[in-house]
C-alpha cells in the first residue's frame, strides 16, 4: 500500500490498534473539537429534513453513492491475479468485494474550522457550523489523502484468502474500511486534502436496521436505502455550540434559534 498512517494501522491489527489510532487522531484534534458544516438553500423539503436532524441531536450518515466524491470507495485490484494465486473463483471475489461496498455508512466532519470551508460546505456561508466535543475517540477515523489508483488491493485480497478464518475476517473488515477512509486528494469541488476530514462509519446490518442484517451486493438499493440519522451520543460526541454563517438568512436565523432554546444550545 502507498500509505502512511493506515499502513502502520494494517500493521498492528489488534496490537495496541485502538491506542494508535487515538494517539494519532488526537493529534490533529485540537481541544477535542470536531465541526460539521450544514448548508441551507432554496429547497424547503430538504432545509425541513435539516432542521428536523437539528431537533432530534442527530447526524446523516450516509450511504456511500450519495456522497459528492464520485470516487468513494474505488477499489484497484487484479482478480485475475487474486484467482490464480488463491483458487478463489473470480466471480466469488467480486462478490465479496461487492458485498464490503455495502457494509458501512459514513458520515463525514472536519478537525479545523477554516474560512474557505464555509464558501464549499454552507452554501456561502448561508448555513450553520456544528461543534462538538468529541466523548469517544474510538469511533473516528482518519482521512488519508493518496491517488486512489496507486493503492493496489490484489495483494491485501490474496493475503486474506491465504490466511486463517480468523486473520480472513480481520484483513475483510479493513479492506471494508479502507476504502471509505482514504481519498484522492482533489474532487471536483475542492482540494480534498484541504477538508482535514474525520469520519464516523456506522453498519446499519451488525445493528439488524437493515434487511434483518443480511447483506449482499446492492442490498441498499433495493432497498432504496440512502443512509440514516444517528444520535450524536451514539457517535461519540456531544453538541458544543451551533455558528451561524455570516450570510444565513434572517427567517433561518430565527428557526435555528427556536431549536437552540428548545434545546439549550449555545450560539456564536
């Protein structure tokens, strides 16, 4: 892999895994302070849904084809390749490989609070900024900035079929992860790098939320599945204060108000 920090974390498995990957995170957090940036616009349905969220302390999470960067969760590997060396029929490693894409949900913050991140993710500064506290640091993951194509995973697979049940398992749920965790360093709308992005992954199956926890490939959409909201105790965090963009719009201002007094949140 042509990785840093996730290279080490593949390293380790589950020596000292959880610490590393705190260390690490808390490091680049500064006050325990992560932020999630919320766009309001024109349409009233989606705004609703929004402050809905607002009200209820929750977040989206998302499931991957929703999510702006067109190449989340791109994977490069030789089947071919994974077949010959393995005995693994290539149909059966598709389908594995498939079957992973759908496992996780994400749901994406930022461990800086830039000026140029309100143009990008608020509509101009027309919508909101929420910081949390983060309470559990083990369910953040960091973002890794590399050319999705100069990550092979035809190595990754082979050594996972060539392993124990076990050692199966533990190398299939970092390839499940991997992928939402590393990111091409530009995307359409901005330099990827300059998000200083975090991530929460969240398996609505392991829960039983969906389809009784029986996966398969493009499960999601059958069940025309696009994500889900989730309480921000239940992803390690707790609500610090609400800011409110500089060109967020007065009628906004004041339903943004009205949650913050029904909820005790505090503004800047």
């Amino acid at each position: 892999m042509n990785l840093g920090f996730y290279q080490e974390y593949d390293k380790r498995k589950h020596k000292d895994l959880s610490k590393y990957k705190m260390d690490f995170l808390k490091s680049i957090i500064v006050n325990d302070k992560l932020y999630k940036f919320i766009a309001f616009d024109n349409n009233e349905y989606l705004n609703r849904i929004k402050f809905q969220s607002l009200e209820k302390g929750q977040l989206w999470f998302s499931y991957y084809k929703f999510l702006n960067d067109k190449t989340e969760f791109d994977m490069k590997y030789n089947v071919k390749k994974v077949s010959y060396r393995t005995g693994i029929p290539s149909d059966n490693i598709m389908f594995f490989i498939a079957t992973m894409k759908e496992i996780y949900d994400v749901c994406s913050l930022t461990y800086s609070c830039e000026n140029y991140m309100w143009k990008a993710y608020s509509n101009n500064s027309r919508g909101i900024c929420l910081v949390f506290n983060v309470i559990d640091y083990d369910m953040l993951y960091p973002v890794e900035y590399v050319d999705k194509n100069k990550v092979d995973y035809t190595e990754m697979l082979i050594e996972a079929y060539n392993s124990s049940p076990k050692e199966l398992f533990d190398n299939g749920m970092l390839m499940a992860e991997l992928p939402y965790v590393i990111k091409n360093p530009d995307n359409e709308s901005m330099k990827s790098y300059l998000e200083k992005e975090v991530r929460i992954l969240s398996d609505p199956f392991g829960e039983g939320i969906l389809n009784s926890g029986n996966v398969y490939p493009k499960v999601k959409e059958d069940f025309d599945y696009k994500g889900r909201n989730i309480s921000y105790d239940k992803c390690g965090l707790a609500l610090d204060k609400i800011i409110i963009g500089k060109n967020c719009d007065n009628t906004l201002i004041d339903s943004i108000m009205n949650v913050g007094d029904e909820n005790n949140i505090i503004f800047q």
